[in-house]
C-alpha cells in the first residue's frame, strides 16, 4: 500500500510537470491596455507576443494594424476573449474590475503595473516586465539606460539655471476645445514638467479643471498643451478660442505656447519621455548657450 501511494504521488507530480511545461511553451498573445506599457513591450522585444491593444496605445507606428480592444478604463471581456489571450497588461487604471474577473475567470493571466509618475515605479514595471518576456538582463539595460538619459538632462538643466531662473509654467489637457484640466502633483505632466526644468504653478493634486480666469490669474510664463483630439494647429485654435482670458498672458504674449503628444501622458513613464523632456527644457531655457536645437512652439 505505501508503494501505491508513493508511486501515485511520483505520477501525480511527473503529470503536473508536464502540465506546466506544455502550458509554458504554448506562444503567448499578449493583450495590452496601456500607451505606455505598449511602447514598453516594444522596446524590449516582445511585440511578436501582441495580439490586441487599446485606444491609448498609439506609437510605434507598427502596432497601430493590432485589434483595437476599446479604452483602458472601459474594456469588454467579449472583445478581448476574442483574441485568444494568454494575458492581459495594464495598469491600475483599467477596467472596470468586473470585466477583469471575468477575465481571470476565462484562464487570462491579468498583470497590473504602476501608473505612478515616478523612476521607482517604471523600474519596477520594467523588471517585471522583462521576467514576463523572460529577458530580466535586457530588462535593466533599458532601466539603466533611461536613468543614464535623465541623470544627462538633470545636468543639463543644471547649467542652464545658472543663467535662468526656472519659468513658471501650466500644462493643459483638453479634448477638441472641450474645458481643459491642469496638469498637478502625481501626473505624468507634473513629472514632465519638473525633469524639463520648469516650475509647475498648479499646486493641487491630479488632473483638475480650472475656470480661464483661474488659469490667466496664475499667468505662466510659458503654456504646455496637450488635446487628445491630435488636431494640430486647430486644436490650439480651440483651446485660445474658448478660453479668450489666456491671451492675456506672458506665455501668450511672449509666443511661448508648446504642445506636446497627449499619448506621452498616459500609463505611467513610457520610453519617448526623455526625448520629450529634452525639447521642453530646451524652450524652457532658449537663450542656454548648449542649447543645440531649435523648439518651436505651436502656431
């Protein structure tokens, strides 16, 4: 009898293992929610493995031919059972949770990584990231790297505030002219913001809507927007035409009126952040004497 046992233990034990090594060699087809964790997937090697990402997820130009699966925060278990697959990633910003539990309940792995604006959570992400991918080393060559970026700038702007004091600034988020919400503490835009060397004059946390007289009233030396509408020129149109009172202003007046890529401000630190950085700071200091590339704000 106790070598019945032990050998059903030794079968029960050899059939479990085959289990899981079947299970681990079947191709993965990853599901994405998330802009940045998308470019992120990319940089480290692992787009063969995509099979469907949302509305946020828009660079590289290589992934756009992916099924879309909707917006992050609004995603349906039907849409994206329908792709076959093994996970899904996001950030704590997906959902809604009841969608997720019917995803977990499917046999979909659901990962969820940090939004937080912050280095400590991007390596984080990055780390588990690549043990999911199955290259860690890889993993912590593109955090290194991306420290190594923002070390560079940090000196960079250094130098430049030897001869400038840090210009206050404003960064909007709008939606096709719609009221626009500021940019405050905790956000991508914050973060973006202070690494360019600026001064963020909203003091309150997250994303909040502020009256135009507000916003004039605090007259930021320069004026960071954003429309996730991707209008180009007209989407600065909108944003003077129904918010007058900002015209009154020194980043107005002066011509010191930047957009940026609202997909930048999405999900967390993505990749392209640096470069972004790196072209704020230089309109941020103009007259720096290692500027070595010309901005041009939005006309």
């Amino acid at each position: 009898m106790r070598f019945v046992a032990r050998l059903t233990a030794i079968l029960t034990g050899f059939l479990i293992t085959h289990l899981g090594l079947a299970d681990s060699q079947q191709p993965q087809r990853w599901v994405s929610a998330g802009g940045a964790l998308t470019e992120w997937v990319v940089t480290l090697g692992g787009q063969s493995h995509l099979v469907g990402i949302d509305t946020t997820s828009q660079h590289p130009e290589s992934i756009k031919s992916l099924p879309n699966i909707g917006y992050q925060r609004q995603l349906s278990s039907e849409g994206i059972l329908s792709l076959r697959p093994n996970v899904l990633i996001g950030t704590e910003e997906m959902g809604p949770p009841p969608v997720l539990e019917q995803l977990r309940a499917a046999g979909v792995k659901v990962e969820v990584f940090s939004a937080a604006a912050e280095l400590s959570a991007l390596q984080d992400n990055l780390q588990k990231l690549g043990k999911l991918l199955g290259d860690e080393g890889q993993a912590r060559q593109v955090a290194d790297q991306y420290v190594r970026q923002l070390d560079s700038q940090h000196d960079w702007v250094a130098r430049a505030q030897q001869h400038q004091t840090a210009p206050g600034v404003l960064l909007l988020v709008s939606h096709a002219g719609a009221a626009p919400m500021v940019a405050g503490a905790g956000t991508v835009g914050d973060w973006l913001i202070k690494q360019a060397g600026g001064r963020n004059l909203a003091t309150h946390n997250g994303y909040k809507i502020f009256s135009a007289e507000a916003m004039a009233g605090l007259n930021p030396e320069v004026l960071v927007f954003t429309d996730r509408a991707q209008n180009g020129a007209s989407s600065r149109d909108a944003l003077m035409r129904e918010n007058p009172l900002l015209a009154a202003t020194q980043a107005v007046r002066n011509k010191r009126v930047l957009e940026v890529d609202p997909t930048l401000l999405v999900g967390g630190l993505g990749p392209r952040l640096p470069e972004a950085m790196q072209a704020l700071s230089r309109a941020f200091y103009p007259a720096d004497s290692s500027l070595n590339a010309k901005v041009t704000p939005a006309q």
